[in-house]
C-alpha cells in the first residue's frame, strides 16, 4: 500500500515524506519503510485519538492502546522524527461521552510526557477539538516545539498562532 506512494513520491522530487503511525499494528511496517527509504520516509510514531478495533470499527483511544505501543516507541526512539500522530478527536461517533473525551485527554498528556522525555516534537491531530486540544497543549508548557497537523480541520479560525 505504501511503497507505490513512496517510489511516486521519490520520482516526483520531493525531498522528504513525514510518516504516521495511527497505531500500534502499524508501527514495524512503518519502520521498515523508513529503513528502506532511510533520510526519505521519516517516521513518526504514537497513538491516535481514533483507533480500530479488531472487528474493524473505528473507536476512541484507550490508556490499552498507548501501552501497547510504549515498547515499540522505546524500541525505536531514536530513529523517530516526532512522536505522533496523536491528539483529541471529539467527533461523536468516536468520543461521545466525558469519560471517552478525559481518556483521549490522558493518552495525549502521556504522548506529550514521551515527547518531553525524548526531545522530539509532537505532530497533533485534532478534530472537533481545536480550543480543547490547544488548551491542553498549553497547560502542558507546549508551543511551537510541536508539528501542528489537521488542528484546523474543525474551525479554520483556530490555529497556530494561538499558542503564543
């Protein structure tokens, strides 16, 4: 899935591809890719406020999912361009309820603790969630040592430079 976009990329000229891991399962392939590519694909990895379950369904992120993929992070941190994609998706259907939007809350609070810990930036995702999402960021002593990533998508009056 992944090299056709990769080999297109390359021929295309462009000088570098930042690449995500949503979640763990994904993580070995991805390094692969990047081993293969080295200093063309740079990988990022962490845990997305979405993940999906083993039926297929997409669902909000757990404190299970983040550990799960701690060890795979450790393993690889020092090939790792940013610690992500991670952040809050408040849309419905994936965090409908407080208890669901506090736990994708804590799973960033300790991607953004790794992130500290290792010195690497953060790469946000975060739908439905701008002014939330900035304000944890905020809080946690954040600015612009982070990749800002999809943080628009739900008001294009929320951006970057509010966390000046």
């Amino acid at each position: 899935m992944y090299l056709p976009r990769v080999r297109f990329s390359l021929q295309a000229g462009i000088l570098a591809l930042v690449a995500v891991a949503e979640h763990s399962e994904e993580f070995e392939r991805l390094m692969e890719l990047s081993e293969k590519y080295s200093g063309f694909v740079l990988p990022c990895l962490g845990v997305h406020p979405v993940q999906v379950d083993p039926s297929g369904e997409q669902r909000s992120a757990t404190l299970q999912d983040l550990e799960a993929a701690l060890p795979l992070i450790e393993k690889y941190k020092e090939r790792l361009l940013a610690i992500g994609e991670v952040g809050l998706d408040f849309t419905p259907r994936f965090a409908s309820t407080d208890a669901q939007k506090n736990e994708q809350r804590q799973v960033l609070i300790r991607q953004i603790e790794i992130a500290k810990q290792l010195d690497l930036p953060l790469n946000v995702h975060s739908r439905s969630a701008g002014r939330p999402t900035i304000k944890l960021l905020k809080e946690q002593g954040l600015g612009f040592q982070f990749l800002v990533f999809n943080l628009i998508y739900s008001n294009p009056y929320i951006g970057a430079g509010e966390m000046e």
